[in-house]
C-alpha cells in the first residue's frame, strides 16, 4: 500500500486495525476489507480449491466471483473481499479438498 | 404516499432515488455495498478521510451532491450493507415485486432479515466485469479491471507493483489510472480491438460520443494528462497467457487480427506480478429475472420505440428469459455478451410497476445511468410524464444508446478469442472445468440444453453462480453446437446472493409480511 504520505489524494493519518490471519496478527487500516488487509500485507492467496488443489484469492474484488471465501470469526464461506476487518476478527483459510483426494 | 424501492445505489440508483424524493414519493435505498457510490463511485471509509479524493474520481461533484441530498432527506431511507437476496412477483399485479434482503456484516450469521413490498421498484444492479479465460488467469495475481479500481480507490491498496493491464474498452484507461495513483506502475494497457475497428466503431457513434461532453472529456483527461508519457498503449492486442508457480510471474502478450485472433510470431512475455483483465461488463440481471422482467439481446430492441408508456406488445418477440421453456422455433444465434433487461422509452420494464435503469439496461456509461435513473425514479413515483425534464431526460437517454451501440461496435467481443485457449485453460473457476472437457461434452452429447450442460459439466453450478463463467460458456457452446433450444437463461438465480439456514430460520412468517 501506498505511504499515506506519498499518496496524491492528501490522506489524513489512518487508524490501524488489526486482524489475526491464520494465527498470525496482520495490521491494515480501519474500513479495509478483510481481502485488502491481506494484500497489503504481501499475501495474495488464501484458499485452495477442491479439485485441482489450487491457491486463490481476489479475482474480481466485487463480491461477483467467490474466489476469495475464508472463514471469519468460525463462520464459514465469507467473502473476503466484501467483509470489513474488525479489531481481533481472526480469519481462517478454507480448504475445500474433498474426501478421497482430488475429484 | 407512492413508496418506492430503489435496489442499486450507483449513479442510475442513486439519480432515481432522488428524482422519486422530488416527484414526492417515500423512497428506500438499499445497496449490498458498505456504502453508496456503487462500482463507479466506490471510494474510501468515512474512517479515512483524505482532502484531494476527488482526484480518484469522475463527477465526483454529482456523487457528493446527490448522496447528500437523498441521506438527508426526510421521506428517504438508505441501507447500506443490504444484500437483496430473493424477489417475488406480486401474484395479483396489483403491487411490485417483494424484496427479500439481509442487512449487516457481508455474509455474516446474524444479519437482520426483512421484507419490502414497495409500490413501485428501480432496479439499479448494475454490472461486472466480463473477463474472458486465457491460460494461467486462474493464477493469484490474475485480477478483472474492476478489482484493480476497487482495491484502488476504496482501499489505497495496488494489486502489483508491476501491473499489466488488458481487455477491451475505454474501462481500462481509468483502470490503469488507478493503478498509477495508487503508487504501481503500469507495464502496458493492451486493448483487443485493432485500430481500425475502434476507428470504424467510434466513428458509427460519432454523434452521439460528442453529445456526451462528460465521457469525451473523461477520455481525453486520462489519455492527455494521465497516462501519456507513463504507460505504452496498445491496440489489436492482448494477453493471451499469464505464467507462474503459485502466482503470476509474467505473461504473454499477443497481437490480435479483426477478430481476436492472436496472430502467430507475435508473441512476447512481459514480466509482471499482477495483471488486470477485463473485456467488458455483465449485466447484473438475477433480481430483473425473479422479477419476471422480460430480457432484450439486440440494442435495437432494448428500448422499444413508442412514449405511451407500456405496450405489451413492444416486449413480444424478445427474449422470454426464466420462463425455461421451450422454444419451438430456430431461435436466433444468441448474443450472450449484449443481453440486458428490456425496457420501453420510460424504463418500465415488461412487469407493471418495476423500472431498470443503468447498465442492465445496456452498457452506456454513467451518464447514462444518471439520466435513466432520473426518469425511471420520476415516473415509479409517480410524477408527471409531461414534464419538461422527462421530454428532455427521453432524448438525452436515446443519444446516449447511440454511444452504447458504438461502444459494442469498437470493443465488442469478438468470436476469435477462443483460439487462445489451451484444453487445459480454466473455464469455470468454481468448478475447475477446463475448456477441454468442455468441448469433449460438447461433441459426445450434441447438446443445445444450457441446463443439461451445466449438469453434465457443473459449469456455473460453484459458489458464484455462472456469473464469472456464464456467457462464456454459452457462447462457446452455441459456436460448437448451435443455438440453445431450452431457452434456460444462464443469468436465472432465484436465490440472488447466499443466505445462511440460521438467518432463513427467522425471516418473518408470510401472514406477518403484508403489513398496509
């Protein structure tokens, strides 16, 4: 992410939020989505797919594609990209590998 | 009192709630987003104010004026955070359609689940990107242009440090803009439509581009003052392949012919860690087809001559989406990529007392979206069809198709795209279904059932839905093997959003629903 400093819009001081990222706590910036914490913080990729075994992230970043589900809170299939990080939620990734390996 | 839902809180969205509060009607807004603005004006948090954000946006000054003047209004009500989930026709006609909607944290356990049944409805949905497969776009670090500008805008987060941008239409301008604001730089903008075909294109619209000063001016503003100098610009060519491990490393670039073929020997890899593709925009049609809103897929067709307000018969001969029936004649080669819900020149739709304004009324822009939705807000509230505004709105709104039409005619997807797919590319990112098998079902089944292809294959069966997949897969299938005969529209989803057993478990019972 852009230092706010650096950045053209003039932004006011942010206020940080914090998260913990499959055990790991990871700051952003209040009103981020779950989805920007992460990026921001380097990571690009958090579920793996059912069949293939395949890393995903943020594809469409609109809430359209459901590339980007993890768990929050206990609570299953929420897209990262739409939820709003609050203080202490703690966020876990989704393997969807199906009984008896790959389909 | 008329009590109108508006669903979408976009520019169309956001114009018709305002237009409606003028007409004198109760008006309630509800978008699934934190905030209004939609796609178009999606910005940061109240929490993180910032003095020149206006630079992040077009018509900005419209944004702020009109979300001020509904939120502040006394007969208006603005949800934000409201997930319409299902829509149900009115059985008698008598009213509009029933909103069922969930409010709170996006897909949390415990939203609060209610029912709307306005007296008129505005559907303002809005669209998606429409990112077309290529081989390695299922790769982290492959986003739509849209996820770049969203994560730019309302975030301040650049999805790379090196970005490539690619796909079709002036959307990617403001994409790559977004991208350099927000601190990445930009290896290149690769648009698929020759030079020749934008020339030809723009130049079919030419009048109606220069009655739209706004997107003329939004236009020049990125290619003069943004981008000239800072980013290589290419047309007739596109990202033909993304490359990497666990992540994208680079990706290949490839001139494309009239057609979107990649032309042999032109290939070359630019290295890069993110890529923004988008080759267009889907409409966001799923509560327009609850509704029973009948669905157009030619231009010509979409706005039905004729000022007295409904005709039924403006809607005969239009596609006769949900109705999964079958179709006895030879339908007409299907254009999935220009399929929009219908509406006549007053944007009513076919169902009594429901209006669609913006883009699933046509990708035409948000100038077009502010003045349908001021019509369609106007007249669900009932105000009055001789105003001067409404005369005025109706023929803004028509030159404004005229710039939808020249849009399609110089970035419109052409059929030869597929020719860069591999049998292993991705097709359907939920289900991992490769074009291969794809192809195989479509050859040993000889199908020309949307339904029994998407049975056979589970494409568009994963969590979103066909949305990403959808029209690509059908106008793969319908090259291969003709038109669909099931008549089964692709966009067709009852249940519009995900909906937890525990939040379905207390939506109120059906008797509690109708209240006066």
């Amino acid at each position: 992410m852009l230092p706010p400093e650096r950045d053209p819009i003039a932004p006011a001081a942010p206020e940080a939020v914090t998260i913990i990222v499959d055990g790991i706590p990871v700051s952003g910036v209040a009103g981020q989505s779950v989805a920007g914490v992460m990026l921001a913080a380097g990571r690009l990729a958090w579920r793996t797919t059912a069949a293939a075994r395949r890393p995903r992230g943020v594809f469409c970043g609109i809430g359209v594609c459901f590339d980007c589900l993890v768990e929050v809170n206990g609570a299953r299939d929420v897209r990262a990209c739409q939820r709003i990080a609050r203080d202490g939620d703690v966020v876990a990734f989704q393997d969807e590998t199906l009984p008896g390996g790959a389909a | 009192m008329t009590r109108v839902a508006v669903v979408g809180a976009g520019p169309a969205g956001l114009a018709a709630a305002s237009a409606a509060l003028r007409a004198g009607a109760e008006v309630t807004l509800l978008d699934a987003a934190a905030a209004t603005g939609g796609q178009y004006w999606r910005h940061l948090p109240p929490s993180r104010p910032a003095a020149r954000e206006a630079r992040l946006h077009q018509g900005w000054r419209d944004f702020t004026m009109l979300s001020r003047a509904v939120a502040r209004h006394p007969r208006a009500t603005v949800i934000a955070g409201a997930q319409v989930w299902a829509v149900e026709p009115c059985a008698f006609g008598d009213r509009a359609p029933t909103l069922q909607y969930a409010v709170g944290d996006a897909d949390g356990s415990d939203r609060d689940v209610r029912t709307l049944s306005p007296d008129a409805l505005v559907l303002a949905t809005g669209a998606h990107d429409l990112t077309l497969p290529f081989p390695g776009w299922d790769l982290p670090g492959v986003f739509t242009g849209g996820a770049a500008q969203a994560l730019a805008k309302s975030e301040r987060v650049a999805v790379g440090e090196r970005v490539v941008v690619a796909g079709a239409g002036p959307f990617l301008l403001p994409v790559a803009a977004s991208l350099l604001s927000a601190g990445a730089e930009v290896a290149g903008v690769f648009e698929a439509s020759p030079a020749g075909t934008l020339a030809a294109g723009w130049a079919s619209g030419a009048a109606s581009v220069a009655a739209m000063p706004h997107k003329l001016g939004e236009l020049a503003g990125y290619v003069v003052g943004q981008l000239r100098g800072r980013v290589p610009y290419r047309a007739g060519a596109g990202v033909i392949a993304a490359h990497g491990i666990d992540r994208v490393e680079a990706v290949t670039v490839a001139a494309l012919d009239a057609d979107w073929r990649p032309i042999p020997g032109t290939e070359r890899v630019i290295a890069c860690d993110a890529v923004a593709v988008s080759h267009g925009f889907t409409p966001r049609l799923e509560l327009a087809i609850a509704a029973g809103c009948a669905l157009a897929d030619d231009f010509d067709k979409l706005n039905p001559a004729g000022l007295d307000g409904l005709d039924p018969a403006h809607f005969d001969g239009l596609n006769p989406a949900g109705l999964d029936r079958l179709n006895p004649a030879e339908p007409a080669a299907p254009r999935p990529w220009s399929r929009f819900v219908a509406v006549d020149d007053d944007q009513r739709t076919s169902v009594p007392r429901v209006f669609a304004a913006g883009e699933v009324t046509g990708i035409a822009g948000a100038d077009a979206a502010l003045r349908e939705g001021g019509l369609a807000g106007w007249l669900a509230a009932g105000g009055d069809p001789g105003d001067r505004r409404v005369a005025a709105a109706r023929r803004r709104i028509a030159r404004y198709r005229g710039f939808a039409r020249a849009l399609d005619a110089a970035h419109g997807i052409r059929p030869g795209w597929t020719d860069w797919l591999t049998r292993e590319t991705t097709v359907c990112r939920c289900e991992e279904l490769s074009y291969g098998r794809l192809t195989d079902v479509l050859e040993a089944t000889g199908s020309r059932s949307i339904r029994a292809l998407k049975l056979a294959t589970r494409a568009g069966l994963g969590p979103c839905q066909g949305r990403i997949c959808g029209r690509t897969v059908e106008s793969i299938a319908a090259a291969r093997n003709g038109a669909p005969l099931d008549g089964v529209v692709i966009d067709r989803r009852p249940i519009a959003a995900p909906i937890r057993f525990s939040e379905l478990a207390r939506l109120p019972h059906p008797e509690e629903r109708h209240e006066p």
